[in-house]
C-alpha cells in the first residue's frame, strides 16, 4: 500500500487539503442498508425518505431553479433523482446529499464521500434546505442538503446501468491509448478525482465525458480498508 493509498485525496474547493472521513461515508451507506456502492446510489439511499419515483440523471444534466429556465447548476451523470412531479418536458426532481461548509455549492454523496452528484452556480436559498451538520473524523464539517429544481425530462433514465455501460465504452477505448486498462477497484472513490484531472487531460476528454468517467470510476471504486485489486498500469508510480 505505501503512501500512496492515504495521500492521494482531492482537495475540498475553496478549502484546504484534507484527508476525508471516507470510511465514515461508506458506513453511512452501508447502515443505508446496501452491499456495494453502486447499489446504494441506486434507488434505496436516495427513496429511504421519499414518495416520488426515483430515476437518474443520464449524462451531465442542467439544473434549473423554475421551470421558467433559471440556471441553478448541473447534475452529475448517474445522480439519482426523486421526481416530485413531471409536467410536459420538464420534471422537478430533488437530490439528497451532503456539503462541506465553506463549498457549500457542491453536493456530494455522503458526508466524507467526494463523489459529486451536483454543483449549484448559484446559490438560491430557496431551492437548497439544509439538514444535519456534523464533523467527519479530520473536523471537517459537512451539512445534509436537500435540493430541488427542475431537469428536462429527456436527461433522466429509469435505469442507471446503460449510464455505467456507456461510461465504461468510453473508459476502456480512451484510456487504453498509453498503458492497459486499469481497473475501478485500483482506487478508493476518494483518490480517482486527483488521478483523472491528469489522465482525462491526456485522454483528451471533453467535460461532459470527464464528468461521466470520473463519476463510472468512483461508484465502481475500490472501498476503504479493502485491498486494491485488479493489474498496476505499466509506467512509472509517483
Ligand atoms: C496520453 C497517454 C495517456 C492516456 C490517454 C491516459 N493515460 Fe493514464 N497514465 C499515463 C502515464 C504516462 C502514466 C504513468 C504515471 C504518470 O506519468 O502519471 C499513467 C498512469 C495512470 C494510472 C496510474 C496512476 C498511479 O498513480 O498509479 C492510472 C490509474 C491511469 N493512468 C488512468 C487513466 C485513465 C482513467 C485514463 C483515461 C481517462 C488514462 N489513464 C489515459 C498516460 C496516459
């Protein structure tokens, strides 16, 4: 394992390099009541406390705050989504997740988790309830929010596996280019974003695909405290 496995961590925007609580993340999920991750940011998280439908976010979708058009942020590929009520093209959805304070325009999917599943250009108070807040294991302090707004109804899918299907396509023809597949499991959720900002440069990816492969990488991550599996790339290790 060496440094490396503790060391790659992303930095909170706007705050300072911090390690997270990831294990704490992982056993909020878990206490959600799901095996894998993946399971987890399908419909049991996101529908424990919710009477609409959930579906998902089929690429990087538009978040408006009204269905007047008003800009609010942008979805995540994959995010699930709680459909309050859908009228015509558009759909109000909500998303559940957690945000560290002083970033409090991203929200990701569990306290100590940095895998985004929205970033708000905005901040509409409005549109953004704030639950919870609590510290993870380094002080950090992260807030449950709850958002709401409105997507079109053609960037939500039923299923978020042709999501994953599509971004793995993707990852295994762009990523090949230089050295052989390396595997989900390599990395924790946590340690992916820092290793992408690099590679989806060299991979000339645009920010639509960086957000989908970034976001396949992370849900099929290796979780903390587990041994990474799968082939080391060739090429030298920083
Ligand atoms: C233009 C060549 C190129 C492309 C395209 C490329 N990589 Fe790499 N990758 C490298 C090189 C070179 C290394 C060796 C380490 C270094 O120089 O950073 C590497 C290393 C890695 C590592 C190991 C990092 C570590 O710290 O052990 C991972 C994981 C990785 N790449 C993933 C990807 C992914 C995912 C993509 C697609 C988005 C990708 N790479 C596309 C050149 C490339």
């Amino acid at each position: 394992m060496r440094g490396r496995m503790t060391t790659k961590m992303s930095t909170p925007r706007g705050g300072r390099p911090r390690r997270s609580s990831v294990a704490a993340g992982f056993r909020l999920l878990a206490a959600l009541g799901a095996g894998t991750l993946a399971a987890t940011l399908a419909p049991s998280a996101a529908m424990a406390q919710s009477s609409g439908t959930t579906e998902f976010a089929a690429g990087s979708a538009p978040l408006l705050a009204d269905p007047q058009g008003t800009p609010l942020g942008t979805v995540t590929p994959g995010t699930p989504l709680t459909v309050i009520k859908q009228t015509g093209r558009l759909a109000e959805v909500r998303i559940d997740g957690w945000s560290m304070a002083g970033a409090e325009t991203v929200v990701f999917a569990a306290k100590g988790l940095r895998i985004v599943l929205a970033e708000l250009s905005a901040d509409r108070p409005a549109n953004r309830t704030v639950g919870a807040r609590s510290e993870d294991q380094y002080g950090g302090v992260w807030e449950q929010v709850t958002v709401t707004g409105w997507v079109s109804a053609s960037d939500l899918v039923a299923a978020v596996e042709p999501v994953w299907q599509k971004a793995h396509v993707l990852f295994a023809q762009r990523c090949t280019k230089c050295h052989a597949l390396h595997q989900p499991t390599e990395f924790t959720a946590n340690q992916w974003p820092h290793i992408l900002q690099i590679m989806t440069k060299r991979a000339v990816l645009t920010a639509d695909q960086t957000a989908l492969v970034t976001k396949y990488l992370q849900i099929h991550a290796r979780q903390p405290g587990t041994p990474a599996t799968g082939p080391k790339g060739p090429g030298p290790r920083r």
